[in-house]
C-alpha cells in the first residue's frame, strides 16, 4: 500500500469505529491507536499458525495430566502449589473438587501470544477483550481491505463464540452470562448485541455484583441471571477462589460441579496461571510433554525464592544473584511475569517487568517478585525477544512509520484458528497500554 492508500483506509477505521459507538466500543481517550495497514503472514506462516492452535490443545492435555498427577502425589507437591499456593484453605478444598471432580474439562477457547514469528511467550484461555476485538473487525471490515488480502480465518469473532457456546451448553439456543470487572461493562455490552445476532442469548454481569448475587438466583440448583436460565458462564477476572469466597459464589461452584451450568474456561486454576509454562522445561515435568509442545513454549522457569539456588533456562544453568550480579544491563535480557492465581494482579500486562533496567532497577523487581513468591505465590522468567517490526499508524490526519515491538494473537477454538490480531507499540510492554497500535493480521489469497 502507498502512503496516501494507508491514510484513508485509517480514516475509514476511525469513522467506522466512531459510528459503532466509539473506538474499541468505549470512548475515543481509552483506545488503542489505529493500525491502518494489515498485519499479513504468508503461506507458511498460516499453515505454523494452524498448527500452533493443535500444540495449544496438546498443551493444555498435558499439563492437566502434570497437575493431576501432582495431586495425586506421582510427582512432587511444589507442582500444585506453583497454582495454589497462596489460597486459603476452603478455597484449596474447592479447587481441588473442580480440578478432580471435573478434570476432563479443557478450555474451548485459547490464545497463543507472541512477540514475533515465531516466539510464543504465553497461552491465554480467559480471552478478554473480545467485545473490543469484534469492534476493531468489523471496522477493518467496513474499510475493506487492499487487493488479494482477507482476515485470517475468516476474523468473524461473533460467530465463532457462539459454536463455541452451543458446544458448551449442548444445545442450540444457549443463554450466556458474560462475567466482566466494572471497567470492560461497555465492551461486553457490545460483545452481547453481536452474539445475539447469532442467535445466542446474552447477558452481561458486573463481577463484583455477581460474586454479592446481585440479580443472581437459583432453582432447582440451576443458575438464574434476572430470572433467565443461564447455561454458559464465559468468565473474566473471575476463578473458583473468588468464587469459593462469597455465599453466591459458593452456589455457582455447586452448580458447576453438579453440571448445572458450564463454565469457559473450566473451573480449575490450572487455567488460570502462568507457572504451567515453566512445567514443560522442568527436569522433573518435562517428559510428560511432547515434543511439539516443547518446541512451542519458549523456555521458561520458575523464579527461585532463595537467590542463590540454580535454576535452568534453556541451556543456561543460572541464579538470580548471577543475573543481578555478573551480567551488564544489555545481557541481563529477561522477563518476570507474575504467574500465580492472583486476578487482580496476573492480567492486562500489569506484571510483567524486564530486568534490562539498572542493576537497582532489577533488584528492586527481584526483591518484590521473591515477596510475593514467600506468600506462596508463583513467579516465572523467560528470555526477552528483541524483534521489532516496521508499523504504520494514524495520528491525527496523518500517518507515521516506526519500528516497533509486537505482539501477535491467534485465536482458536478447539484448535482451530479462527482470528487474529496485531499489537504494536515503542515500548516492549506491548500489552495492556492505550498508545499501542491495533492492526488486524491477514492472509494473502
């Protein structure tokens, strides 16, 4: 595309998101930038993404038999308490009547997130955003796209929500309750009206209110939102220990387990941490993984409490204190991410952190990860990919070009891709930041 070309297909996007209501189904102020140009893969790219969705499936099989198996006291207990840890009893007891009550269940839905093609730095299964991301489609629809290009998979997130949700509920007019923290109520809303067009019945609750059972009842122990049966819950910033602490968070559990209602992703934590990631590579986990798996997952450990203890990443024999200690800021080239079962902590990029700062800079993120790590909470580290990508963006009535960092999303369900979108921005932290720029990722005919 020329210059002038990618100008007014950004104009277009903006007037089409502004006509939906807003960018990003909220106000102007609040969105992400405007990616005028297509994010596009060729041939083999399509087929590795494909596949990726099949190694995601896989992936997801084998840490719950990890997990299972932990439980049971085949492999060692820090395996479970890299999810567990810091929960309270009673909420322990729950997760462990979900995970082994239920342990069949997997996520219908993922997300494979990477920085470039192709480093893969995390799976995601609580897949928020997806009001938003419908949004930023359907205005990338209405501009149309340049010669020879079209959505990977298709792009139609609406559609493929509502299989997923008729496959969930098993029946063909399935009434979802859409779970949501107050912040993202108006991207839900959106969700909801698109879903709807599909012929799936929705509704959307505040997480805070539904957790006190605001609107919330229950007959003959099935769920009832507003006085409608609910069979989905589709669920975000919400897991069974915040469930497992309020009285109508109890009776959501009870229901699940008496298969009342289903839940995505299941309710077992496995589905909702990070320290997974740091199972596949792990001496004591790793031969319960296959190879596709391990090709996949990017290595990755789990950050020691005690700074001196040896830790593997890759080929690299490593301790904290060595990466504080003996290596400068350019080598000291690593992410922290949190991993454990906090929801208010563990998403939207909120902590994840690279070492590449002062010496201080990452001692002081060292010292509050090992913090957190002594309450029993998970961290993990994991090599920073340096890729950058040449990005086109809209600002104001004009465009500009500049060498960013990306992360890419793919969307499946089942394993089957069926979206994609591109995130851009001048800081590493792609994520979770309002200056980062959306482009929707397309396939050559």
């Amino acid at each position: 595309m020329e210059k002038q070309e990618i100008l007014e297909r950004g104009r277009k996007i903006k007037a089409a998101l502004e006509q939906q209501g807003g960018y990003w189904a909220f106000a102007p102020d609040q969105a992400m930038q405007i990616g005028p140009e297509p994010f596009v893969l060729t041939l083999e790219q399509i087929v590795a993404a494909g596949e990726h969705g099949q190694t995601v499936s896989r992936f997801w099989q084998e840490v719950l038999q990890v997990q299972l198996a932990s439980i049971r006291g085949d492999l060692p207990a820090w395996i479970e308490q890299s999810i567990e840890g810091p929960l309270t009893q009673v909420q322990r007891d729950w997760q462990r009547k979900v995970c082994l009550w239920r342990n069949r269940a997997l996520p219908q839905l993922a997300r494979l997130d990477c920085t470039s093609l192709w480093f893969p730095v995390e799976v995601q299964e609580r897949l928020g955003f997806l009001g938003g991301c419908t949004s930023w489609h359907m205005a990338n629809d209405q501009a149309g796209y340049p010669n020879g290009l079209d959505p990977v998979a298709g792009g139609d997130i609406p559609r493929q929500l509502a299989v997923a949700f008729t496959i969930l509920a098993g029946k063909s007019d399935p009434r979802v309750l859409l779970i949501s923290p107050v912040g993202y109520l108006s991207e839900q809303e959106f969700l909801k009206t698109q879903l709807e067009i599909h012929g799936v019945f929705a509704a959307v609750a505040d997480r805070d209110e539904f957790l006190q059972g605001v609107d919330l009842s229950f007959s003959q122990g099935k769920v009832m939102f507003k006085g409608q049966r609910i069979d989905v819950i589709y669920r975000r910033e919400l897991n069974s220990a915040t469930l497992a602490q309020t009285e109508a968070g109890l009776k959501v559990l009870q229901a699940y387990l008496d298969g009342q209602v289903a839940v995505e992703p299941p309710l077992n934590m496995l589905y909702d941490c990070k320290s997974p990631m740091a199972w596949v590579h792990h001496p004591e986990t790793s031969g319960y993984f296959s190879q596709a798996v391990k090709d996949l997952i990017p290595s990755t450990a789990l950050l020691p409490l005690d700074n001196d203890q040896v830790f593997r990443l890759g080929a690299d024999s490593l301790t904290t204190n060595k990466i504080l200690r003996e290596l400068s800021n350019e080598k000291r080239s690593f992410v922290v991410k949190y991993a454990g079962p906090s929801i208010e902590y563990g998403l939207g990029g909120r902590a994840v952190f690279s070492l590449e700062g002062s010496h201080k800079q990452a001692g002081g993120i060292v010292d509050n990860a090992r913090d957190q790590i002594g309450q029993g909470h998970s961290w993990i580290i994991q090599p920073q990919n340096h890729v950058k990508y040449q990005t086109w963006r809209l600002e104001g009535d004009e465009v500009v070009q500049e060498q960013m960092y990306a992360r890419l999303l793919f969307y499946y369900i089942r394993g089957i891709l069926f979206a994609g979108q591109a995130n851009f921005n001048k800081n590493w932290k792609v994520a979770g930041n309002k200056t980062t720029v959306m482009s929707i990722i397309c396939r050559k005919e």
